[in-house]
C-alpha cells in the first residue's frame, strides 16, 4: 500500500492514461467564456495526444463521501450541481453509459487493498465529469465511471487509493482527476491582483517542480504531496483542499513523475494539468 511507496518500492505495471486536469469554473467552459480558452484548448490537445479509450474513469473534486465510493449504474443521469448559471446550462445532456462491470473491478482493488469501498448504482455525473468530457469526447459515447473523494480529505488516503488502482486491469483504461491546482474562489475576484497572483505564482512553481523533477525520488515525491499544506501559499491557493486531491489520487496510480505538463490561464489564475502515458 502507500507505505510501501515511502521505503522506496514500487511494483506498479500495466498500460493506462492518467490526466489530471484543472477543470475551470462550473458549466462556464461550456459557454465559450473567454476566461476558459486556454483550458479548454488544452483538454483537446491532451485528447489528441491518446488513442480513444474504451472506458473513462472520472475522480471529481465534487463528490465526497464516508467512503470511497463508485458509480455502478448502467445509465447515470447528470447532477447540475451549480447555481446562478443561464437556463440552457440545466439541460445540457451528456448521455454516456456506466460501466458496472468497471465499477466492480475498481471496488475490488479497493477493497483487496485495504481501503473501505461503495458502489452506488443511482448517483449521477456530476460538471466535474461532465463539463471537461463534453469537450473532450462530445459524442458522449465512452463508457464512464466516477470516484468520488474520501471527505476526510486527507492526503495520504488519496495516495493510497491511486496506489490501490495500480492493481486495476482494464484495457485501454483512460483515469481522469478532474479539480483544479489553483481553487481560491475569492481569488478569482479579488481586487488585490498582484499579491494574489504572486502567491498563485509561488504555488504552481512548487506543484511543477514535484511534478516533474526526475532528480527526486518517488519516496520524496510522495512526501512532498502528503505533506502539500507546507508549500508557498498553500492554503491561500487551496483553503479547502478538494480540488487539488483528485492529482493525489493519479500520482498514487502513476507512481512516477508527470510525462507531460500543460501550464495555463484559467479565469485570470495560473493552472496546470498533468498526462501520463504507456507503461507504468
């Protein structure tokens, strides 16, 4: 399990995706808001970077539960858990099936791991599945499955947990965690630009570097992310952490630095996303 990962050992293999994405505000992205371009530009250049998958696996920063919890219904429905946003955004459809048989093997990797697991066969898609996926796959036509987030929110349970999908067999398995490495809502519109931008600035460069230095080690990789509080700015970026667990999650399923790094400007806020490919 994770500790392993702390003594240096790592025994991952298989061939998945793993994207973390920073997944903008809401359904705005959506509405072709200017403050989304980079963002959404970047989703479809890190689609096209990868074969089309034959299942998506979704770790939302808006689903927390008791326990690790998976979606084992054969047609969710979509949950439009925003408020304030125009009408059309409250029909948007994104049709895409469940995948139960998926949603099975995730809970059994769990659960053979150690860590306390649900399915749930009536919770639906919530916009941190179906904003980012509407425009990466709009056909809707990839089986998908979301995980939520354990609500204790704690770091290294969410290493665990990507480490515990290590044993995950599915084929041609693309694992996304959609949240945001920047999520200071009052940030976003807050007048004092500069020094918030700085703090924005000092924090990314941080997430960067762990993310893609090759010099360190996976043991302090790993220490580095469960101990994420004491970066620069740490709180002030992320004064509940939510948003920035769902890349816990894919760095403890990827076991290894970022094969790629997209840096963007996402509603006037640095923000950067992270691809892994091939094998693990």
């Amino acid at each position: 399990m994770f500790k392993n990962r702390l003594m240096g050992l790592n025994d991952m293999s298989g061939n998945n995706t793993i994207m973390f994405i920073s997944h903008g505000g809401g359904p705005m992205p959506l509405l072709e808001d200017k403050n989304h371009t980079q963002m959404i530009d970047t989703l479809k250049r890190m689609k096209n970077k990868i074969a089309k998958p034959s299942a998506i696996l979704v770790i939302s920063a808006h689903w927390e539960t008791q326990v690790a919890t998976i979606t084992s219904g054969a047609a969710p429905p979509l949950i439009y858990d925003y408020n304030g946003f125009p009408k059309e955004t409250y029909q948007i459809k994104y049709p895409s099936p469940g995948q139960p048989e998926l949603a099975n093997k995730i809970y059994e990797s769990l659960i053979q791991a150690g860590i306390e697991a649900e399915q749930n066969d009536q919770r639906g898609y919530d916009h941190g599945m179906f904003v980012p996926l509407t425009l990466m796959y709009p056909d809707a036509d990839i089986p998908c499955v979301q995980l939520s987030l354990v609500n204790s929110l704690d770091s290294i349970t969410h290493l665990a947990i990507g480490e515990a999908l290590q044993a995950l067999e599915w084929d041609n398995l693309l694992v996304i965690g959609s949240g945001f490495s920047f999520h200071n809502m009052r940030a976003f519109f807050d007048s004092s630009a500069d020094e918030n931008n700085l703090k924005n600035k000092g924090f990314e460069q941080w997430l960067i570097s762990v993310m893609s230095d090759k010099n360190l080690s996976e043991q302090q990789r790993t220490q580095h992310l469960a101990q994420w509080n004491r970066a620069p700015h740490a709180r002030f970026c992320h004064p509940r952490e939510e948003h920035l667990l769902p890349l816990h999650v894919c760095y403890g399923m990827a076991g290894r630095a970022s094969d790629e790094i997209f840096e963007v400007t996402v509603m006037n806020k640095q923000a950067s996303m992270y691809l892994w490919q091939g094998e693990f």
